[in-house]
C-alpha cells in the first residue's frame, strides 16, 4: 500500500464504538485492502478513560478530552459516535474547522443542525458521511445517494426503529401489553432505561428527515414532522388487526404528489401478507419506489453494535478511497441551491382508516356513529362488534369500524364529532390503513 494510513480518532466508546474498534482492529488486513491504505484507529475520546473496556482494546490510546481528537493534526477522520446534540454539534464543527472529515452516526444531530454542518464541510473542503445515521447495517443511505441516483424518488416508507418493532412484535405474538412487551425490550437490552425518543416517535422522524433530505432534497424542521408513536398503542388494537388480516407498525413515510410532499410517522394498518408486516423483532425495513426503478425494498438490522459498526466502517473505507468525497461534492445536501417543495397539508391526505370505540351496548348506538360518518362522506368498509360479554363487560361493547378512502381533516372531524357523544367512552381510536 502506498498510500500512507487514513489516521481516525473516535469520540464516543460504547456499544457502537466498540465494535467499530473492533472492527478496525481485528480485521485489519481485509479493511486495509479494500480501503487500499491503512485504516489507523489513533486515539479515542470517551468520559472515563480509566473504565474497564473490552480486553480487545487493551492497545488504543483513550483520553477524557474530546478536544484532543479534533486539535491532532495527526488525525484524518473524526468519528463522532457519542450522541447528543449540544457539545456533539461543537466537536463536529471544531473538526470540519480543523480540516478533517467527519463520520457519524447521530441522526438527532443532522436532522436538527444538517444545514450548518454541511456548510462548515463544505466550507473547508471535507466530507460527511453518515450511513450509520438510518436503519443500522441497511445501507439505506449508499442506495439513496448512489445505487439510485438515476432516479426520482417518488415514495418511500419504512420500519426505521428496532425498539418499536420488537415491542410491536411481542405484542402481536404473544398477546402482551405495551408495557409488558417494553419492559421485555429493555430486559434484552432492545430499549433504553428512558425509551420515550423511541416509542414517542421522535426517533424515527429523525430519521425521516434525513432519508427526505436525501431522496428529495428537502430541509425541513422536526415539528413539520406529523408524528404519533407507539406509546399510547393497545394491544386491543393489535388483536383487532390482526382479525381483519392486518398487523401494526410504527411507519416513517414520504410521498412525492404532483409537486408535493408529504410526510408524517405514525402506527399504520399493513396487510398481514405485505413485507413489511413480516418484518420482526428489532429488525428495519424500507421500500423505496423510484420512477424508473420502480418499487424496492431493503431489510436489515436496524441497530446494535456490529450491523451500525459495519456501516461505519463502510464510511471510513468510502473516504479512504476518496469515493466519500465524490458523493458529498456531487450531491449539495442540506444545501441552498436545493429546489423547494411544496408540503401537502396532512389534512388532504387520503387515506384509509381504522376506528374503535368503547360504546354502550344499547340500540341506536350503531346508526348514530354510522350518520355522523355519512355526514362527513366518510363510507364504511366494514364493521367489528363482538357480543359484550365476550369483552368481559356487559354494559359496553368494542364497535371495530374500517373504513374507504376519505381525506384526513373529514376523518378527524368525525372523529372529533364521535368523542363527544354520551355513549362513548374514553378516546375514539384511530389509526390510518395501508393495503
């Protein structure tokens, strides 16, 4: 190898960097060869640089001072994989400052500050390269930016979060709350201490900014993000779904409509026979549909330490062979020469959905909420009402409404309307249906 060593220093040494450490380390002799030059893990950045580590890392230089990282001017790469967004922003910005490419994993951090990133490489002639940013070892972000390229991304749709899969799995396979299949996802190390980025959405509308970034060369701020997460779902829901023939999963989602995009996350009804109902556990999926291409489609794990490693590693060998720079000049992302598209309201969209209400079991309930749902021209597809005992009340029954296609700001007028009356109770629940 001629080219002399591609120098990395890390900040951040957890579940990620470790593996990423042990990737460069203990598969040293295939990495170098297919990045044509050393790949030099110099020094790592990490809070204690006293803690007891992986035996396998016994030879990497460890310092409490991210500082040192960025100031070596031994140091090609900066690898950021500690999170957060603050003092991460700063690290990164210091190191594009100092002239060094950045590869990241933190998908909060470019979907808030991509803009001002970007610039900063831009600025000083190095590149950003994040594939480990979306969906772990699928490399989702190599198909956009590359594989794809030819095309206009007209749709895409995907399972983005590990957490909220596996939960949703349990619950459909084993018949457990919410909170009893979060508290198995923790116990296997799937969800954190704190899950509420996960399963309240925001996670996955990360993520989603960045693939729309990238598919349609669209910045656009977190709260344009229609988003809904797991955290309220009932395993009613799950039971109910599944008897019409469908399963539940949490959907980050973009569509390009005559000029317009729109886009939210949010559980959705898939049909039961589709790819993306089978997929389980912490596993991601993302279908991708381009005008020439057509409809594709990509699964993987979507975290843990080796398949997110992988990609990183991935980044480092693009940069290393120079192909990481390539696409970064070529592409502009989180640019300003980047045309700007029109969102479609949410409450244009057409949709199907699914309904449920706890309601008296009396006459006339059911041609009361059938009237108002005719009043907003929202037609019945079919219609769920189990006999109230065998609900375990028998004063109320579960009323299991699907209907056709009808626009949102209708359905949610109805559904408003529905939450009103006497003989409801609790929240009318809703939730939209794709076949």
């Amino acid at each position: 190898m001629a080219e002399k060593p591609l120098k990395i220093g890390m900040i951040g040494c957890g579940v990620v960097g470790t593996g990423v450490a042990r990737l460069l380390l203990e598969q040293k002799s295939r990495l170098n060869a297919k990045a044509r030059r050393e790949l030099s893990l110099v020094r790592v950045a990490v809070r204690d640089a006293g803690k007891s580590r992986d035996p396998s890392l016994a030879k990497i230089e460890f310092t409490p001072n991210w500082n040192e990282i960025v100031n070596d001017p031994s140091i090609d790469v900066v690898v950021e994989l500690a999170g957060g967004v603050d003092w991460t922003r700063k690290a990164v910005l210091k190191a594009l400052a100092a002239g060094k490419h950045v590869v990241t994993a933190n998908k909060a951090l470019l979907a808030i500050h991509g803009n001002e990133i970007f610039d900063a490489a831009r600025k000083h002639q190095v590149c950003v390269a994040f594939e480990a940013c979306v969906a772990g070892g699928i490399p989702i972000i190599g198909v956009l930016t590359q594989g794809l390229s030819a095309n206009q991304i007209t749709g895409l749709r995907g399972i983005l979060n590990g957490t909220c899969n596996f939960i949703l799995t349990a619950m459909s396979e084993s018949g457990a709350s919410y909170q009893e299949a979060l508290k198995e996802a923790q116990t296997r190390g799937f969800a954190e201490a704190d899950p509420s980025l996960d399963v309240n959405g925001t996670d996955t509308a990360h993520k989603l900014l960045i693939l729309v970034q990238i598919a349609f060369g669209q910045t656009l701020q977190f709260e344009k993000v229609d988003r809904k997460g797991i955290d309220s779902l009932d395993s009613t829901d799950i039971r109910f779904a599944m008897e019409l023939g469908y399963g539940i999963k949490l959907l980050a989602e973009a569509w390009l409509n005559e000029g317009r995009l729109t886009i939210h996350v949010s559980p959705v009804l898939v049909r039961g026979n589709s790819p993306l109902a089978q997929v389980r556990g912490a596993y991601n999926a993302i279908q991708v549909i381009g005008d020439a291409v057509g409809d594709t489609y990509y699964q993987g794990l979507g975290a843990g330490r080796m398949p997110t490693a992988s990609s990183v590693v991935a980044d480092l060998i693009d940069i290393a062979i120079g192909r990481a720079q390539n696409t970064f000049r070529s592409m502009k992302l989180w640019s300003a020469e980047q045309p700007t598209l029109a969102l479609l309201d949410n409450s244009l969209v057409r949709s199907r959905y699914y309904l449920r209400l706890l309601v008296d079991d009396r006459p006339g309930v059911l041609a009361e909420v059938t009237s108002i749902l005719a009043k907003h021209l929202i037609s019945i597809a079919s219609i769920i009402q189990h006999e109230a005992a065998a609900e375990g009340d028998t004063s109320r029954v579960q009323l299991v409404i699907m209907t056709h296609v009808s626009k949102c700001a209708a359905f949610l007028a109805a559904v408003k309307e529905l939450g009103t009356l006497s003989f409801v109770t609790g929240n009318v629940v809703n939730y939209p249906v794709e076949d």
